[in-house]
C-alpha cells in the first residue's frame, strides 16, 4: 500500500468512470481500501428500516466510496486537474502542485 496523495479536505475532480468530470471536497479517505467519499459525488440510493434514529424510515441518498486512482486534486491556482509531489521546504515535508509547482 503506497502513500495517498489525497487528504480529506482537499477539493478533486472525477477523472473516469460515470462521474467523470464531477468535482467535490473529499470528506473521508479509506487508507486500507484506496477510497475516498467525494460530496456530491457517486450518490447512491439506500432503503432504510425505521428506526429510533429515523422512525419513518424510507429512501435516503448518501455518498458511496470512489478509488482515488479515479480522483484527482484541483490546482488552486489554475482550477485544473494536476498531479502531486512532494518536497522539503524548511525542514518540512509539502505536497505541492506538479502543474503551477505551488505548495497545496
């Protein structure tokens, strides 16, 4: 399992699959499984019993987990798609933007 590049905060866009070109904040990253809940992104329908939580029950929609190798992290400064790397700056480790080399 290598090093994800993503963190939850950073904002991504969907680069395949049936989401492509959504973009989003990630909210949760799932190191062990390489997945990411995207807001607003792959929603899915899910049939809930009722419970005291919800007592009606019914259908909700929430996020499903998406690879993160589908994700990729929007530059800042151009609003685009970019790669990241990673370097030390001070004494301390930075990712930054592989497309406009800005730290992230």
């Amino acid at each position: 399992m290598g090093k994800l590049k993503i963190k939850s905060g950073d904002t991504v866009v969907v680069t395949t699959g049936e989401h492509k070109g959504s973009e989003g904040r990630v909210m949760k990253v799932f190191r062990d499984k390489n997945k990411a809940i995207v807001e607003g992104v792959n929603t899915v329908k899910k049939h809930e019993k009722p419970s005291a939580a919800n007592p009606q029950g019914g259908i909700t929609e929430k996020e499903a987990p998406i690879h993160i190798s589908n994700l990729a992290l929007i530059d800042p400064k151009s609003g685009e798609a970019t790669r990241v790397g990673y370097r030390m700056e001070d004494g301390k480790k930075v990712r930054f933007s592989k497309k406009s080399n800005q730290v992230l």
